[in-house]
C-alpha cells in the first residue's frame, strides 16, 4: 500500500479527499485525527476535479463528503465563492442545499469567507428574485431570503456586511429600519 496524498482544488487548496492506489477517499475535517475515510465509490480518476474541500466530481457524478449526489449534473458543477457551490440545478452552502430558487441565475455579490473581525463565513448572493445571506453563526444549513428586497438587481454590497437596495438598508441578513440607502 502506498502514501495517501492530499488532492487540492484548482487554486492548490487542499480539499478533504486522498487518493491512494487509484482509489479516492474523503476525511472530514472534525474526525481527521481519528483518520476515519470514506470511500469515494465509482469515481472517474481520469476525469475527476476537485472543486472545494467537500466536493469532487468527474464526467458522470458529483460527491459530496465522499457520498454520490442523485440527479445532480456535473455539468458547470463549480465554486462560486468560498460560500457557494453548485450549478444552474442546486447551490450548496458549506451546510447543506442553499434552497435557492433560481439556480439557473444565481449569482454571488461577494467573496465570500469570513469577514474581518468575524468568526463564521458568510456571503451575499442573488437570483432572479430574491437576495440571499448565508452565514455559519445561524442553525439553518441554507442561504436566508432577505424578505424585504424586492429589487435584486439594485441590491449593492457594502463593507462590514453591509448592504443595500433602492429603498432598505441591510446589516447581514436584517434590515435597518429608518435607514436611507440614498444617505
């Protein structure tokens, strides 16, 4: 048996999968020092990509955390940011699906990753509809609907996860009532 070695993403990120004698398998990050591995099955070594430390796919399958994704094309399958993972039939938060009901037009509006000064990622994103939020301080897996955003496309991002549209102010995923986004 040979050394595993650790496959990095396009930007030479290590990501949470090995491969060792044609074999692919993934380690979560919390169970690392146990050196738990699940096997990534049926994987396409020849045409696998690493695309953030939970996601791999080839020309037929996408995987997260080493488990086969049904019905999910690989297909423009990508990272969007540090945040956002997914294609034009699902986006991903590093949670869980982000329930984003336009994947087909979603775009993200920041980075993405931790801000400064700040111990959990969070991102801005937006579809044809609606403007999201996601952060990792909160108990849901996916992206909140800022509720009080009916115009996606004047939705701006601001500094310090501020934000702002043509009539609301926002602070992460709230909006700051009496705020004039024209001041």
């Amino acid at each position: 048996m040979g050394f595993a070695r650790v496959l990095k993403d396009g930007n030479g990120d290590p990501s949470g999968y090995r491969e060792c004698d044609g074999e692919v398998a993934y380690m979560p990050k919390q169970q690392s020092y146990e050196n738990i591995f699940h096997l990534v099955q049926n994987i396409d070594i020849d045409t696998m990509e690493i695309v953030n430390h939970d996601f791999i796919k080839d020309f037929k399958h996408v995987y997260r955390r080493g488990k086969l994704l049904q019905e999910i094309s690989p297909e423009d399958f990508h990272k969007y940011n540090a945040i956002y993972v997914g294609n034009h039939q699902v986006i991903y938060t590093p949670y869980g699906n982000g329930r984003i009901a336009h994947p087909e037009s979603f775009e993200v509006l920041d980075a993405g990753g931790i801000p400064e000064g700040e111990v959990f990622p969070a991102s801005y994103g937006r579809d044809s509809e609606f403007v999201y939020y996601f952060t990792g301080s909160t108990d849901t897996t996916y992206a909140v609907r800022l509720k009080a955003c009916h115009t996606p496309l004047f939705f701006t991002v601001l500094k310090w996860g501020y934000a702002m549209d043509d009539k609301h102010v926002y602070f992460r995923e709230h909006t700051i009532k009496y705020a004039d986004p024209k001041t």
